[in-house]
C-alpha cells in the first residue's frame, strides 16, 4: 500500500497575517505529533516563501497551484516550474478544473506543465474528473480516461506524477461522490497508469480524491480501494479541520 498524502489547496485565499498564521499553526500541531501520512499545503504564490518559513524543518511539504510550461522568459505574470522549485516547493498541481475551465488550459498544455514540473524537481499533481452533464450523460469514465491519456507526463522518465480525480460537481459544493463511484474512477485510473507506465510504477502512483473532504466524510473516502490521499480545498483553511481530515488515515 502507498503512504497516502493529504494536500490542502489554498486556491485564491490568505493574506500575509492569515497564510501565516495557518502556516504556523499547522507546523505546530506536526511539531506535537505527525499524522501517519505525508501532508502538503500549497498556498497561493505570494505566500510560498512566508509559508515555507513557517513549515521549514517539520514534515508538511510546500507546494504550487500552478507552473508555466516554460522554464523562463517573456511571459508576464506566470511563475516558472524551476521558481517554484527555487522557492522551497516539493509539488505543483497542475490541470485543476478551476484553470481548465476559467483559463481554457487543455489536456496538452497541462502535460506540458506536468512535464516541466517534473523537470524542475518537482512532483506533479495532474487534476481530471468529469462535469455534472458528462457523468449524467454516463460519459464520466471516459472524460477521465481521455484527460489521463491527455494530461499526465509521456512514460520514459524516472518519476512518476500524483494523479488528483475530483469530479467538477463535488468541488467547493458540499456534494461527494459516493464511494462506490470514487472507487470506480480510481479503479479505471489506476489501470490506465499501469497502460501507461507500466505494472510497477503505475502502481505506485498516488491518486489522490478531491471534491468536498471534510473531516466528518473523510475516513471514508480514505477507505475506499485506491483511494491514496486527499486534495482538500475549502477544508484546508482550517488547521482543525486539515489535521483532522490528516488524522483520518487509516
Ligand atoms: P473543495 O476543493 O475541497 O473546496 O471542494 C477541492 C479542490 O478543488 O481541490
């Protein structure tokens, strides 16, 4: 089985006195006793340095919401894979649903950001899952597999990306999918990671649920068969309600 990671998206929220202060608080709650996972928290991009400072020396990992696909150059108001690296982060989510539908981001320019990602150092953490429309159209599976086939990095290099399925409709919504649905998704993904990379290393790429984890639905959702860690947005404002969702890793 794989240690299971619980990543916290802080999307587009937390000023200076805030960020910080959730920062501290969670690297003192890791200080006092570290859940049995890996835990991440990717703040908004003003805050990686503040936030990396709180966190340094303690378990909880630093990470991005977003890289451009680009090492450098003329590409105003992007941020760098090998900047994000620079500035302490570990991972980068890639592909959220936020940025392929509010920035018309596509399966190719996410692989191209998951591979520079991983060209940098750093782990990405590639999004797919399906709108409301498709799943009722019975198309689900198949959004997702296309966007896997589309999205993740090409097989040949050494590491291998965490894959985050979180179905548009459960996102900030308070709905989840069901865990029969959730360990439907991360049963297809995890063959097509096989397809893709091959027995082993397909094997151990996490897949992570995300879409509404909260602490009082979270020890389930970790339970479900495939389920390898959480990507938890509104939930990971509150350190309560991060370390209790950590704690539920069974
Ligand atoms: P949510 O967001 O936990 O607020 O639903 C999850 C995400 O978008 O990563």
């Amino acid at each position: 089985m794989v240690r299971k990671l619980i990543a916290g998206n802080w999307k587009m929220n937390g000023l200076k006195g805030t960020g910080g202060e959730l920062a501290r608080d969670l690297a003192a709650r890791a200080r006092a006793a570290a859940p049995d996972c890996d835990l991440l928290v990717c703040p908004p991009a003003q805050l990686l340095f503040p936030v990396g400072e709180a966190l340094a020396g303690g378990p909880v990992r630093l990470g991005a919401q977003d890289c451009h696909a680009e090492p450098s150059g003329a590409h105003t108001g992007d941020i760098a894979a090998p900047m994000l690296a620079d500035a302490g982060c570990s991972h980068v989510i890639v592909g959220h649903s936020e940025r392929r539908s509010n920035h018309g981001e596509t399966d190719g320019l996410v692989r191209a950001k998951a591979e520079a990602a991983t060209a940098a150092g750093l782990t990405p953490i590639v999004c797919v899952g399906e709108t409301e429309e498709e799943r009722t159209a019975g198309r689900a599976l198949a959004v997702i597999e296309s966007q896997i086939r589309g999205s993740v990095p090409e097989a040949g290099g050494a590491e291998v990306p965490v894959v985050a399925y979180e179905p548009v409709w459960a996102i900030g919504t308070g709905r989840t999918a069901t865990s029969g649905d959730i360990a439907q998704a991360h049963g297809h993904i995890r063959a097509l990671l096989k397809s893709i990379y091959g027995e082993e290393a397909g094997g151990t790429v996490r897949i992570l649920y995300g879409g509404s984890v909260k602490p009082d639905n979270a020890a389930e959702i970790l339970a479900v068969a495939e389920v390898d860690g959480a990507l938890v947005g509104g939930a990971s404002l509150k350190a309560e309600d991060f370390w209790a969702i950590a704690a539920s890793c069974p």
